[in-house]
C-alpha cells in the first residue's frame, strides 16, 4: 500500500470517507500490505458501447487516459447470459445459463448447474483477494427461486463473494421516480428501499456507497480486492417502461436531439426474418422511445457522479496506482432501429452487440491513452483479471486476457470473429386464431434440435374431404373454429410424442409445450392460410450465428430456418439481407462452414 501517497492526501480523506475510514485507512498503513493489483469492474444494464457520451466524468477520468476497445462485443446479447459469461468466461453455450428465466435461464440455473462455483470471484477470492458485490446481480434472483437456500434460512448467496449487496430480482431505481427494490446482504438477510420523498434511497446511489465501504475496508485489511458495480441504469423501469433517473438529473437533458440513423424504423423489412418484419408501426411508441433514450442518458449521470466519486476514494486510499479499473455493459440494445423500440435486446444487430469496454491501467501514463480495434468479448473480462493478477485462467475458458493489449507490443494473433448465440425464453410456442379455418390451411411445427439442418418438422393440415398434401398430418375439419383448434391438438399430441398442449378458449390460441432436453423447443409457422386466421407468435427465434469482424459480415441462423447476411463493408446500417444474394455465395457457404466450426460440430 502506497502509505506516504496517503499522508500527502489525508485532509481531503477525512473529508470524503470520515473519521472512520481515515482510521482503518491508519491501520492498514501498519498491516503488511498485498501489493498485487486491485480491480473495480462496472458493469452497466443495457447500456449502448454510443450511450454513454453524456458522461463527462467517465470521459476525462477514464475514457481519455483508458485503453478503449472499439471492437467490444456481448455474443449472447441478453442480460443473464451475458453476465454470466462475464463471470465465467465461458459462452452462454458452454455455462450452460442460456436466457433470463425458464429451465435453462436466471439465477436458479447459474446455481443448479454448478456454473456459479467457477467464476471470477471464487479464481480471486482463493487466491487472496477480497471480493465485493453490489447491484444487479442476475434475473430470476428472488423468493420463487433463491430464498431459503442460504444462512439461517435467508437468500441464497452465490459462492466467491465476501461482500454481497445485491437486488432482488427484478431490480429498480428507487428514489422519487424509481420503483422501491429490495436487497440482500451476504448474511441472507433483506431490506427494503421505498423511500420516494428524495434521493437518499436511489439504488445507483446507494449502491456506490455500499461499494465506497468496501473499499476502504478491503484496504484497510492490507488485501487486494475485486470490487463489482452492477448499477440499473440505463436499463427501462417498469412498470413506466423508461429509466429513471435521480431527481437531480431529470429533464437536464431536455432537447437530446432525436435519434434517426438510415436504419431507425427500418421502412421496408421485408427481407428481414419474420419476428422484425411483422413489428407493427406505432406513432405513439417512436415517440416514447425518444423519451426512453433521453431518460437512458440522464439515468447514467448519477453513476458518472458516483464514478467519480470512487476514484477519488481509491486516491486518498492511495491504492489508485494498483487499480484497474474496467468498465463495461452487459449488452446494447435498440433505438428504434429495424423498427425494435424501447431498447429491445437479444438481436444479432450491431445496436444490441456492441458494448462499451474501456479499462484504465495504472502502470499506463495518463499521457499515454489510446483505443485498439482488437475483437474483444466480455468472456474476456474474467481471463484478464486472473492474468493481471498473476494467476492462471482455467481449462475450458473461451475468453482471452486482454493484457497484452494494454501495454506493449499486441499478441501474434487475435480472433478476427466469434460465435453469435441466443435462445429464446419460451420453449413453448403459441397460434392465435381470430376464426374458423379453411380446408387446405396448413401450419408448420418445428420441434427438436435445430442444428441439424433440415430441422425436424411435421405439417399439420386442415381438411374436410379426406385429402392432405403429401407428408402432411390431418386434422379434420370441426363444426366451429374451437373444434377445428381441439383436433389440432390431438393430432399434435399423438404426433409430437411426449408434448402438452392448452387450448385457451377465450384467448383464441393453443400453445404447445416442448418436452425433454433443451433443445427440444417448439416453434409454429404459418404455410398456408387462405383466410388470415391463424397468426403464430413472433419470439425472437433461437439462432446461431458468425460476426466476422476481420471480413466485415454478419451471418446468422435462426431456428425457423431464416437466415440472414449483411455485408457491413457496404451495409453499415445492416438494411440489405444478402441471404439469398447469389453475389454472396463463396461469403455464405465460408461463414456456415465457420458456423460449424465454432460450434465444435462437424462440417
């Protein structure tokens, strides 16, 4: 510990920590102090690698004198996936943590899987560090599925963390405008923030100063820390469906300029896949998503405040020259653009893969910044720390520390692309029915693993004179739309083996239920309908894909059997699908062989 750097800042100490912190500050100048780097991490929610440019604090003391990486990318571009592949290192593929919630999705299967007992915290925290959690931890993290598991009875509490200060899903602002939140402590013990009167209970507030404690108390012990900042911004508050910023810094963005790239409202989507071309035009919400974006920017003024604040901190601790720190977000999301409103994630589109990735590197001279176009992931972000601080990365990790990139010469050789995944929540899928069908109106049902291609499918058809297309199932014809839907599912009950239906009368649909492993999702599409009766439901499907970064493409394949490629040389704005482009033939066949490849299956 740089102790006399200390002295020389006592006075303003006193000031920013407290009588309190100066004399654990005292007693670790007497401790024999670990001289191994520190590291904070920042970790922002849905925040666009273009939407932080509203962050002085984060621009002079980070930005300017950081390594920026202008190549950052989320692969798995959904909240819970994606943080844990920051924790792990690993791809949503191989964690095994694949959505936000469901069997295979949220805190519950971090934990079931083990996953959650080979992370970055549990590498540092056996080797010697001091670990800190604070803020958003994963979705899914609340009584239905973690409580009762840990101390006393109280919450669970997630192995390699020290320090535990986490929301209970689903997270909030709190403050005068913000939805009260609860957290947990590493005792498993709760409390509630409700207080809407001022700012005092603002969760990015109140978050940092939890975080500021551990600080100095990891100091104050002579240990080296990992300290982790989840903040809620910018993420959309519910149920309001847009961030909420501190009183202090509502409105002070008034007159954002409106955001209209060439791709905003994307006007012909007709060659896009069916769950973006189907989105409907809504006057109402373009409108609101200005709102939204504005709010985006004014959430994060209070974390580039508390930023600042904290690296004051880590000044008068006099540990500011052993700390790096990294800051990030867990995916973007969309503005509009190909018509995904209201920072719509979990798209294969550059808006939702990007992040921002800046890591400010205590050994660099301020006056010696700089950004690098290698293609980094925040499966990197877990190799790096172990790398910074002289230790290992396990076997089985994807990432790659990113430390040669700060200092000195770049490695021989980098990834040029990397694997793009997402699954879908639901592996249940439904078809809405607005009347009667007609004979001859027929619906796809796609089920099993997708992979392979072709995927496995049955067509199930309506009729009334006792004759199908060749390989379609029959379902006979009912006396009223209600009877037609209930010989859907029979026929798909005998002929999907193990699937469930529910014929939702009132709602008009049917849903169908997948059974067994993971892969085994269902999926409707609509082949044939004469009278426009039947509307299957547009989730984002599951798909796989290829961000090659080197080439300038993105190729992706979805489980519906759609395919997309954009060639970003030539489409930035990715307006063109060239799919189906015999131009780009040699470019579609190199990026599914590529595909197979990553995957780790045979080509």
């Amino acid at each position: 510990m740089n102790c006399n750097g200390w002295r020389r800042r006592r006075s303003r100490s006193k000031t920013l920590i407290g009588v309190a912190g100066v004399a654990l500050t005292l007693l670790a100048c007497h401790a024999s102090g670990d001289e191994r780097p520190s590291f904070l991490v920042v970790n922002l929610d849905d925040t666009r690698f273009d939407g932080i440019d509203q962050m002085p604090e984060l621009r002079r003391r980070v930005l300017d004198r950081g390594v920026g990486f202008e190549n950052a990318f989320a692969p798995s571009p959904t909240c819970c996936p994606s943080r844990v592949s920051l924790f792990t290192g690993r791809y949503a593929l191989h964690h095994g943590t694949r959505h936000v919630l469901g069997p295979f999705g949220g805190a519950r299967s971090f934990r079931e899987s083990g996953a959650d007992r080979d992370t970055i915290a549990v590498w540092l925290q056996r080797a010697g560090y001091r670990t800190g959690f604070f803020g958003k931890y994963l979705n899914g993290y609340n009584d239905k599925s973690e409580s009762g598991l840990g101390p006393d009875g109280g919450f669970y509490r997630p192995p390699g963390w020290d320090r535990w200060w986490a929301f209970v899903s689903p997270a909030h602002y709190g403050g005068v405008h913000g939805t009260a939140y609860e957290i947990v402590e590493e005792d498993g013990a709760r409390s509630t923030f409700g207080n809407h009167a001022d700012d005092r209970e603002y969760s990015t507030d109140r978050s940092a100063e939890m975080l500021r404690r551990f600080l100095s108390d990891a100091t104050a012990r002579g240990a080296p820390f990992l300290a982790y900042w989840a903040p809620y911004a910018s993420h959309v508050e519910m149920p309001i469906r847009e961030p909420a910023p501190a009183a202090r810094h509502r409105d002070q963005l008034d007159g954002l300029a409106p955001w209209r790239p060439p791709s905003w409202s994307e006007p012909d989507r007709s060659d896009k896949p069916r769950w973006v071309s189907t989105h409907t035009r809504n006057t109402l919400v373009a409108v609101h998503n200005d709102r939204v974006r504005q709010r985006a920017y004014e959430s994060l003024l209070a974390v580039d405040e508390q930023l600042a604040e904290t690296l004051d901190l880590l000044n008068d601790l006099g540990v500011d020259d052993r700390t790096y720190v990294l800051f990030t977000s867990d995916q973007g999301s969309a503005w509009g653009e190909h018509g995904l409103f209201i920072q719509t994630k979990a798209c294969p589109y550059e808006e939702c893969l990007r992040i921002p990735l800046v890591v400010l590197d205590p050994t660099r001279e301020p006056a010696s910044p700089g950004t690098r176009d290698a293609v980094v992931l925040n499966q990197d972000v877990a190799p790096t720390l172990l790398t910074l601080a002289g230790l290992d990365p396990p076997t089985g990790v994807d990432g790659h520390s990113l430390a040669a990139w700060l200092a000195g010469p770049p490695p021989e050789t980098w990834r040029s692309d990397f694997l793009l995944e997402f699954w879908r929540f639901p592996r249940s899928d439904i078809v809405e029915y607005r009347g009667q069908v007609a004979d001859g109106d027929r619906l796809r049902l796609w089920f099993g693993d997708w992979r392979p291609a072709p995927r496995p499918s049955f067509v199930f058809e309506f009729d009334a004179d006792g004759q199908v297309a060749e390989g379609a199932v029959r379902v006979a014809m009912g006396a009223d739309a209600r009877a037609s839907v209930d010989n859907l599912a029979d026929a798909v009950r005998v002929t999907l083996s193990g699937s469930r239906t529910e014929h939702d009368v009132d709602g008009s649909r049917l849903k169908v239920h997948a059974s067994g492993d993971h892969y085994a999702s269902v999926y409707w599409w609509e082949e044939v309908d004469a009278n426009d009766v039947l509307a299957p439901r547009n989730y984002i499907p599951d798909y796989f894909g290829v961000r090659d970064v080197a080439n300038g493409f993105t190729w992706v394949e979805y489980e519906t059997g759609e395919r997309e490629l954009y060639d970003l040389n030539e489409d930035p704005w990715q307006l063109e699908n060239r799919a189906d482009d015999p131009d780009y033939t040699a470019a579609r066949l190199r990026l599914a062989a590529r595909l197979r490849e990553l995957l780790g299956e045979p080509r």
